[in-house]
C-alpha cells in the first residue's frame, strides 16, 4: 500500500477531528435528550453557584470533645463519601472542634444525603434470627393487639456462656419478647446506640425485615476496599470486598464457622448507623479476605452499598444538626470577571499572533475556537457522568491553557521558518518544521499534564479544579495540534498565497532572511534601482548573517578572503 500523501493525511486528520466532535456533541445530546441527566451548560461548583450545607455534631461516650486526629479522619472519609456519589467541587471542612460542615454545589439528591448522614460506624454482626416486621398478634379471643412490653421479669442473662457471636444462647427470653414488640418504624428505637459486646434487635432501612445480631465481630475498618461489578457467570451485578490482613484471618475464622450452618445462622450482616445494609448468606469458607455479595442488586445499588461499605469506617458517630441552602461563595461577578479575563487574554494572543505571524496568525486563532468548543462539550459530559463542577480555580486553569497552548502554535511556526532560512520549499519546510517541533511540544505538554496530576493530587480541594481543567485543557491542545493545525497547515502550504511566500502570509523566505545558496554560501541580493527592493535585499542579507554560526562565519571570511586573493592576482596579471 503506497505511503499516505502529506494531502491526504492532512484530510485524514480533519475527518479525524470532526468525527471527534460528532461523538462528544452526539454523547451529550444523549444525555440531555434521552436520559435527561446533561445539558448544553457545564456544572458549577459551589463557589458559583451555591448549594447545600449539612452541618454533622460528633457524639461521644462521656460527652467530652474528640481528638484532633478523630475529627481529621472523619472529615477524610467523608470527603471520600462524598466524591464517590459523583459529586465534585464538594467543601469538607471542621467548624468548633467537634463539628463538620459539608458543602455541596447545587441541591443533594437523597442518595447523596443517605451517604453523609449516614455517618455511624460500620458494624460486621452475625444473625441468630429474622422475621418480617410482626408487630401484632392474635389472642385467644381472636383480636389483634400490639405485642405487649416485654416483662421486665424474664431472664435477660444467657443460661450458658455463648461460644460465639452465634451461638443462640444470646437469645434470652427477655431478648426474644423485646424482638417480638420491637416497631420498626418507632423513632425512639435507637439501634445505633446499643453496646458492640451485647446482641442487637434492629431492622433493614426500608423496616420490612427485623433482627436479632449477635456481638460485633468486625468493623468498618477492617475492610480495605469495595467495589461492585458484574459477575460473569450469570450477569448480576455483585459488591466485592477486601479485608486487610487482620480483618481477613478473622472473616476467614467466621466462615467457617458460618457456612454449615443453616438459615438464617449462616447469614452475616453488615450494619451502619445501627441498621442492616445486607445480610448475606455465608456460601462458601473465604480465607483469602475476598468475599462477594450478590443478590438482587442493580447497578446503583451495587455502587451505594460497595460506597457504604468502603467509607463506612468513622472513627466517630455523628448526629445531623442543620441541613440549609448556602448562596453562592463569590457570585456570578466574580464569573464574569473571570470570563471577562479569559476574553482579554485571547483577545492579547489573537493580536500578538497577527502583528507577528500575520496570516499564520488566523491559524492560531482557529485552532484556539476549535479547543474551545470541544473543551466545553468534555465539560458538559463530565458533569454529567463524573459530576464535575467548574469552579473559579478551573476557570483560572482554562485561561492559563491559553497561554500554554500559543506556547506550541509558536514553537511550531519558529521551527518552520528556521527550515525557510535553510532554503527549503514552503511545503518541505512545513514537513520538516513539523518534524522538529512535535517532539519539543510533546515533551513540553507532557510535564504540564504530570505538573497538573501532582498538583490534583497533593494539592487542597480549592486547587483541583484548577488542576483538572489545566490537564484536560493541555490533552485537547496536543490534540488539536496534531488532527487540526498541522494539518490545515499541510494544505494551506500548497495554495498560491502561502505557497508563494506572500508578505503577508508570515511565511515570506525573502523577509525571513533565506538567502542561503549552500552551507555558508549567500546569494548576493540583487542590485535594484528602487531603493525599497535594496533595502529589503540588505535586510534579509543581515538576517542571514547575523544567522550564521561560528564556523559558517569563518568559512564564510576565508571564502571572501580567497576570492580577493584570486582578483589581486588577475588584476596583476592583466597589467
């Protein structure tokens, strides 16, 4: 197959890029249209647009305050909450020593509010027993009537020492009458509040099932990781977890136990702020940590439970004290002002590039409207399916982009006209130009894609969006280098106006100094009776010195300096 055309390839990339646009433009419209969840507007974040602001009260034993490092870690795991149910730009922050406010841009879902709310310790029960939520019964005359308070009576203490938080000597007959007058939906049954070495009677958060649980035997922060997936083998979707070492040996202990046991014996319950997210069975001995719990999970099921499970493990309980509404931190003047810089900025790139480039100069201008239209379509999709939020710090990061992107346009065209003083055609000096430049540029982006990675990283939650938009901005621009300008170059060089050289095209040899007839050999410019044309001939004879390296100006003395030899001796021979 014959080697693609420098023409051909230039279309290629053009098809390229429009087919890029098609795509983004086609994924957001679907979003907007069908699933109703995008819009043609991106996201702001919280200092834009405003919010909504949770205000959580740590609740200790003996009422004192909590440690520095409690309330540090809470504030951690919450964070990650938070950004696990996709939202971005959320503020974290301690407010008196033992409260938290949490921000988030916009109004928060339930989800959402069930994700930082819920802010209990994870808890890993056995079940002794399980029943549907029965809180009446049927007397002798055939009347239904509440389940009557427990006999405060009946033996509360275990005939014989349990062996293990399964063992059902836990069930007293105190324990058992208190399960059956157990109401689910009564708000003064506090499960949360119940002693980790003793059992609990508690139910699932829709109040459908109840529970008798043994002790507790793991914690939250015991598990490493959760994920949810796909299991291969019949497509449903399924919660993994990982333990860590310890945490493992100890699930791995509880399996075995479990596992010939029957229902509802063999079933283990994860419970968070006092409640069962799920009780599965044990239906197999896991020793490696590993467990997977299915069930009739969805999707978004899967991921609330796996997020639960992963940042379950507060160091502390916490009781919601406020939830408002929260005006935007810097307002829509301070967006403007930011918009109103990013305009000045491109407006100073697009003047500097045609004063210096001239028509080359348009071509900068076009690719930064094409890196602007497809930055904002990757930020509408990105709000609606990581949900980002643009915020004062990224717009700073889009406009800092400008900068970095006609660092590159510049790079290029310097190396192009280097190639032009060389003597090379416009369209051999385009090719090789572009050859020289794209490894300096690729280099060049790719320190500022690893400078914005460190810095979202490391850096505080108020400089990530900068980060964000810096990278994202940095990937476009070698994008748009690569399937745009350089190949809206490639045919440009072969019209009559820049393939000529014309003045005005920013690519004219005679301006540029290309006098060179071979290495440290010059053209002596040609003798005109207008005094523009000598003028412009000196100047291009000047560029071309002044051009010249050391050794080239040396050969170029000595070459001089044989020729007046070799005329002294003629003219001596002529007399």
């Amino acid at each position: 197959m014959a080697t693609p055309t420098p023409v051909r390839h230039a279309w290629r990339a053009l098809t390229g890029l429009l087919v890029i646009t098609a795509v983004l433009f086609g994924i957001n419209a679907l979003g907007v249209h069908v699933f109703g969840k995008s819009s043609w507007l991106p996201e702001l974040a919280l200092d834009l647009q405003g919010g909504t602001q949770i205000v959580l009260e740590a609740q200790t034993e003996d009422g004192a305050n909590p440690t520095t490092e409690q309330m540090d870690q809470a504030v951690t795991i919450i964070r990650q909450r938070v950004d696990a149910s996709g939202v971005g730009e959320a503020d974290v922050t301690t407010e008196g020593g033992r409260n938290i406010v949490v921000q988030i841009p916009g109004e928060a879902d339930a989800a959402t509010r069930e994700r930082i709310e819920a802010s209990a310790q994870l808890q890993l029960r056995a079940v002794l027993y399980t029943g549907a939520p029965a809180n009446t019964f049927v007397g002798e005359d055939g009347t239904a009537t509440p389940y009557p308070t427990p006999d405060p009576a009946l033996p509360a203490t275990p005939t014989a020492e349990p062996t293990s938080g399964s063992d059902l000597a836990w069930v007293t007959p105190a324990l058992e009458a208190q399960f059956l007058a157990y109401d689910c939906a009564n708000p003064e049954n506090d499960p949360a509040s119940a002693p980790a070495d003793q059992p609990l009677i508690t139910c699932d958060p829709s109040g459908t099932v109840k529970y008798i649980l043994g002790p507790v035997e793991l914690d939250g922060s015991s598990i490493s990781d959760a994920s949810h997936g796909i299991v291969q083998q019949n497509g449903q979707w399924a919660v993994n977890l990982v333990f860590d070492s310890e945490g493992a040996k100890t699930f791995g202990q509880i399996s075995q136990r479990l596992y010939s046991q029957t229902p509802p014996l063999n079933q283990f319950a994860f419970v968070l702020d006092g409640y069962v997210l799920s009780a599965p069975s044990m239906n197999a001995v896991i020793l490696d940590g590993k467990p997977q719990i299915t069930g009739n999970f969805t999707q978004e099921s899967a991921q609330v439970l796996a997020d639960q499970l992963k940042y379950g493990a507060l160091p502390l309980s916490f009781e919601v004290q406020s939830s408002s509404t929260i005006s935007a931190t810097l307002g829509s003047q301070q967006l403007q002002i930011g918009l109103i810089a990013g305009l000045i900025g491109l407006l100073l790139v697009a003047i500097y590039s045609v004063v210096v480039y001239r028509a080359l100069g348009f071509i900068i201008i076009a690719s930064l409207i094409v890196m602007g239209v497809l930055t904002y379509l990757a930020l509408c999709i990105l709000a609606w399916r990581m949900g980002f939020r643009l915020s004062l710090a990224g717009v700073a990061g889009i406009i800092v982009s400008i900068g970095f992107t006609a660092d590159s346009f510049i790079v290029y065209f310097e190396r192009i006209r280097d190639e032009l003083r060389d003597g090379k055609s416009i369209t051999g000096a385009v090719e090789d130009g572009w050859g020289r430049a794209k490894r300096t540029i690729y280099i060049s982006k790719s320190i500022n894609i690893l400078a914005a990675v460190v810095l979202y990283v490391l850096a505080d939650a108020t400089v990530k969006g900068f980060a964000f938009t810096l990278g994202l901005t940095t990937v476009i621009d070698v994008v748009i280098f690569v399937l745009f300008t350089h190949p809206v170059l490639q045919l440009l060089a072969r019209t009559r106006f820049f393939g000529s050289g014309h003045p005005l095209s920013g690519l004219d040899p005679a301006a540029l100094g290309a006098v060179y007839r071979g290495r440290a050999q010059f053209r002596t410019p040609i003798a005109s009776t207008k005094d523009a044309a000598g003028k412009r001939a000196n100047r291009a004879k000047g560029e071309a010195e002044r051009r010249q390296t050391i050794a080239e100006r040396k050969q170029a003395e000595l070459a001089a300096a044989q020729r007046g030899g070799d005329t002294g001796r003629t003219k001596e021979g002529d007399n």
